[in-house]
C-alpha cells in the first residue's frame, strides 16, 4: 500500500509538472530573440521613427533587433492596399516601442495585423458611412488580430501628430490584454504593490478629464483601458509635457513600460 501511495505521489507531482508547462508557461509572454534588420528597414526607422533617432547607437542596435523579431514573427497583410516596407516599419515600430524595456517580450495574443486604407466601420467595411474606427484589437473570432488604418498609422509618425500615435494605442491595449482581461491595469507589466496607487491614480486623472481640468484626451475618460492606451501615446509621443503637467501619471507610466523617454 505504500508503494502505491509513493507512485500516486509521484505520478501526480508529474501531471502537476506538465500541466505547469502547457498552461502555466503559455500564461506568460513568450520570449522574442532578437535578429539581424535588413538595411533598407533600418533606413526606414531612421527616416520616420523619431523615437528610434533618438537612442544611442546600443540602443539602436537592440531596437532593430526587436524590430526584425517582430517582422518574422507576425504576419502583416492589407485590405483594399498593397503592403510596403513603410507600412512595416511603422506597424513594428508601434509595437516595439511600448516594449522595449522589456527586450525579451513576445506578443503572444497576435497573429496577424490587417492595415486598411483609411477609417473602417463595424462591419469592417472601408468605404461609405459611419467609418470612425482608426485601430482594433480583434476579439472572438476575430482574436489575435489587429486592424488599423493605414491614414492612421501614418499620421501617428508624422510630425504633425501631436499626441497621438493610433499603433502604439492599440498596441498598448494587447498589452493590456495579456493577463486575460483589457481592464486599464496590465498586470504582466506592473507590480502587485503598483497596482493600487495606480488604479487611485487613474480613477482621479479621469475625473479631471470629464471635469474639463486636463490636457489628456477626453477619450481616455470613457474606461480604464482607453485612458491607459491614451496616457501611453502621450508617454512615448510627448514624454517631457507629460511629466512636466502630470509628473505622477508620467512617473507611473515609466514604471509600466520600465522606460524614461524625457530623458533621451
């Protein structure tokens, strides 16, 4: 009877050991292994990505890297447009930047990403009336996939951008999604103890915005996920207004993305 209480002990800590492999280990973000950019896209980063020309050359180097992990990784295809390597580039870069201090982070809930020529309605149609959709993070039969305006994308890069950066946002909600819930707070990427001080945080910036008290998009007023998408396309587009008039949500944000762009 001993023995096979010992086997039973061990079979089941086995079970235990491949169960923790096949969910435990999938419930985190996968890790991306860095490649060699061919040299007409690092042309490209240096000819449209600001946030890139503005690293040291280290930094470059690691930035390409990501860069060309994310290209081999995710399919990148259009709707009503032919794909170049701009639109590439640009797609990678939205999705490299919210990540970068974390090198090792792989987007594991996206597949593809489906650039349309310009604004899209619900119904994912391109063309005729009601088309205000700019980006989407794909959900049930839809899941792993991003679609976003190509219009949209490019206008993020520009220099006339502003604040706004339609890839980084959406972007920022896969983040947000990848502990299973797009709820504003991105646990993969904030510490349990941050948790608190930031939904308090976030709860009172809101109430600033409806109050008409706030620089911030009032888009970020309409849920917790859409101010953090908002506050992180003000974070990486406009790093020294934002900690200049939000030095708290700026130094929350830091924490979140482990990054400090004011200071490049």
């Amino acid at each position: 009877m001993t023995s096979f209480i010992i086997i039973a002990v061990v079979v089941l800590l086995l079970l235990g050991l491949v169960a923790y492999w096949l969910f435990g280990k999938r419930s985190k973000p996968q890790l991306m292994v860095n490649q060699q950019l061919e040299e007409k896209y690092k042309a490209l980063l240096t000819q449209h990505i600001a946030y890139y020309q503005k690293l040291n050359a280290t930094d470059q180097t690691k930035f390409e890297g990501m860069i060309a992990s994310f290209l081999q990784n995710i399919r990148i295809e259009g709707v009503g447009l032919e794909v170049d390597d701009t639109d590439r580039v640009l797609v990678a870069s939205s999705a490299i930047i919210p990540i970068f201090g974390y090198e090792e982070w792989r987007y594991q809930n996206l597949t593809n990403v489906i650039l349309y020529p310009d604004t899209f309605n619900n119904d994912f149609q391109f063309e005729g009336e009601s088309r205000n959709i700019q980006g989407m993070v794909g959900s049930g039969y839809m899941n792993g996939q991003m679609l976003l305006s190509r219009a949209a994308l490019l206008k993020g890069f520009s220099s006339q951008s502003g604040k706004q950066n339609t890839g980084i946002h959406e972007f920022v909600h896969l983040l947000d999604k990848s502990d299973g819930a797009t709820d504003g707070l991105p646990e993969n990427m904030l510490a349990h103890e941050y948790a608190s001080p930031w939904l308090k945080m976030m709860h009172h910036e809101m109430q600033r915005i409806e109050k008409g008290h706030s620089d911030i998009d009032p888009y970020a007023a309409t849920s917790e996920a859409e101010f953090l998408a908002v506050a992180a396309e003000y974070f990486f587009e406009k790093p020294g207004q934002l900690q200049q008039k939000h030095p708290e949500l700026y130094q929350q944000l830091s924490r979140v993305f482990a990054q400090n762009p004011a200071a490049k």
